[in-house]
C-alpha cells in the first residue's frame, strides 16, 4: 500500500450573482430539479434557481474559454462552493506532514503508462460518499481493494462505514475528515476491515460495530511516500498498485467534467488539503504528464466518476538557489 500527498491551494470563486434570470434558464433549472430529484419551498426556490442560473453561467464562460478541462452541470449545481465544502469536505484542512516517507524506489524503467482499470478486475465501481467529509476511508478501501485484487486475482468491496465508525484513535475523525495513511494504520493495529455487506455505507458518523471474525482485508504494511516525490508515486502506482493522495479541492473541480484538471492558483503546503481520491494510474499526452483518479462523489460526477489531473502538481516550492 502507499500513500502519497498532492498538494494544492486556495481561492474560492462564488457564482456570479444572476441578476435576471431568463426563461430558458428556469426551465433548465426544472429540467435539471426533476432530473436530480429535488423539491424545495418557495422562498428556497428562488435562492437555489439564482445558485444554479449563476453556476451554471461560470461554467459555460469556462468552457468558452481556452482551458484543458470543461466544466458542466451535474448534482451539484444548486450549491455554492462553501455549501459544497461544508458537506462534502473535510471541514478542518488535515495536517499532511506527519507521513514520514519509507518507499525504497528500485532499479528498472516503469511503464510509459498504467490505467489499472483496464489492466484487469483489479479497481472496483466508483462509490458515493454523499454528504459526509469521509473521502478519507474511500481512498484507502480503494487503495486496499485493488492492492488485495492484484495480489490474489479477488476483488473484494471493502467497509468505509468501518473507518468511519471505528478509526479515531489513529486520529481521524469520521464525517469530519480523516487520513488514508492513518486508516492503513488502524486496519494495521486494529487486524482488519470487513466487507461493504457486512458493514454497510450509511454516510453519517456512528458508533463501531466492528466484528473481528467477519474482517476480510487486512494491512501487512504500509508505505507513505515521502511528500512531493511524484516520482515516487509514478513508480508506485506503475509497479505496484494504485495509491490514495490527497489535494486541496477548489471551487471549478466541483462543476469537473472531463479533461486535463489544474488550477494555476494551487498552493503547494501539506496543510492545505481538503479531499482524498485514489491515483489509479498516469499517463502522458503532448508531452505533459497527468494522473487518472478515482474520485468518491459518484459515477455521474466527472468521466464516469473518474478525473484527470495535470501532473506536476506535486512538486515542491521552487528551493532557493
Ligand atoms: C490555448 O491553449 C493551448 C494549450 O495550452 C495554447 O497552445 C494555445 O496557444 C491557446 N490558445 C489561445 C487562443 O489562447
Ligand atoms: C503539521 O505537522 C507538522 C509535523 O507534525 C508540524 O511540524 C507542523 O507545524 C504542522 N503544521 C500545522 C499547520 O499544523
Ligand atoms: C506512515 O504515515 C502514518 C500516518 O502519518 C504514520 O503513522 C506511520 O508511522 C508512517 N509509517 C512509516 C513507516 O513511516
Ligand atoms: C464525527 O465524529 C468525530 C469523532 O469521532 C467528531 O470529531 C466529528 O466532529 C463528528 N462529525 C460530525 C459531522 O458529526
């Protein structure tokens, strides 16, 4: 297993404020409410039909424009980007640069490219975190997952609910944020994970109910990946498994759609992520290095779940010479 961070940073961009909204857009906005299932009172109504009118025009100003990535509307279209944050990411930006690295890079060429979900049945369906800071146990089960598929040909889908409910004492702190390389630790300490089944995803915080006869995935080591050394990680993923990472999300990754993601405003500190996904390989295309990623929001988020990532991103400051 190994773990790596990506860093980012800041900026929110609040939806333009959609002084007068046209027909065409409120009959959008219906279309899209039936479509996602959503009901609201009346003065409710009108607030979220402004949301949605002004995300819905930051995005096709994005896409007019000369950017790797384009933006469009899905489930999330009726929040700002602080609503968004609040319900879906980690509250209180998590402390990064407590992982001590231990990956021993070997000698020998990786792969040009890997895309571990074309490899075999070794990454399992894009899950959905719903409205709770719990990423963090999504990113290690998938890291577990398709570590445990490679290694024995079995894909198993394994308990974020676990992690929620049971991994505190490895400081992490269920709904409100938590770390994969201190989840690895606790399956490590606590001797197993059990199986989605078993332990199903409820999306909310709860108390353990951890049965030690029913764990079905357990932890022999774990590797973190010193912070900034993408290197490391492009050899990890390449010859070993996917690896869970984390960044800072920032307003236009909520609207992703597909294509090369990066935000020229990220900020490279370990204390300024927000959100953990799982590198499930990379790639190069005109010359620029990217990542594929597992994201948990969904398969109707990004492409079928899954985003791009301008590689790079994880590099140090500039060193003063
Ligand atoms: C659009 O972006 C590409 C790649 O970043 C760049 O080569 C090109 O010059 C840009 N075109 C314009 C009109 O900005
Ligand atoms: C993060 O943790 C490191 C190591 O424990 C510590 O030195 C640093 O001050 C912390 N940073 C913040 C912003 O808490
Ligand atoms: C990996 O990181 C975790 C969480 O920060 C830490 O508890 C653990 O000691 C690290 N492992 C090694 C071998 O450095
Ligand atoms: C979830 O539980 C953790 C402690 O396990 C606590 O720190 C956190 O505030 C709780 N979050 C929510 C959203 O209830």
């Amino acid at each position: 297993m190994a773990w790596l961070l990506l860093l980012a940073g800041a900026a929110l961009l609040a939806p333009a404020a959609a002084s007068e909204v046209t027909a065409e857009e409120e009959q959008l906005f219906k279309a899209w409410m039936l479509q996602h299932g959503r009901r609201y009172g009346v003065g409710e109504y009108e607030r979220r039909l402004r949301v949605f009118v002004g995300n819905k025009r930051h995005i096709e100003g994005h896409n007019a424009g000369n950017s790797s990535f384009q933006m469009a509307l899905n489930q999330f279209s009726d929040m700002t980007f602080a609503e968004f944050k609040k319900l879906y990411l980690w509250s209180e930006p998590q402390n990064c640069s407590a992982t001590r690295g231990n990956f021993l890079r070997s000698d020998g060429p990786c792969p040009e490219a890997v895309d571990w979900r074309k490899k075999g049945n070794f990454v399992t369906p894009v899950k959905n975190q719903g409205p709770c800071g719990s990423c963090w146990t999504f990113s290690t089960t998938g890291c577990l997952e398709s570590a445990i598929a490679i290694a024995t040909g079995k894909l198993l889908s394994l308990a974020e609910q676990q992690l929620v409910d049971c991994a505190q004492a490895f400081n992490n702190h269920g709904c409100s944020g938590g770390l994969p390389s201190q989840a690895f630790e606790y399956i490590l300490y606590n001797k197993g994970l059990m199986g989605e089944d078993a332990y199903p995803y409820r999306a909310q915080n709860g108390t353990c109910k951890f049965q030690p006869d029913k764990a079905i995935a357990f932890v022999k080591d774990v590797i973190n990946i010193t912070q900034y050394d993408e290197a490391g990680m492009v050899e990890a993923v390449g010859k070993h498994n996917p690896v869970s990472f984390a960044f800072e999300v920032m307003s236009d990754f909520m609207h992703y759609r597909k294509g090369v993601y990066s935000n020229p405003r990220c900020e490279h500190t370990p204390d300024k992520v927000n959100h953990a996904v799982l590198a499930v390989g990379y790639g190069e295309e005109d010359g620029r290095p990217y990542w594929i990623v597992k994201n948990s929001w969904g398969p109707l988020w990004g492409m079928d779940g899954c985003f791009i990532a301008g590689g790079g991103a994880g590099k140090a400051p500039e060193p003063l010479l």
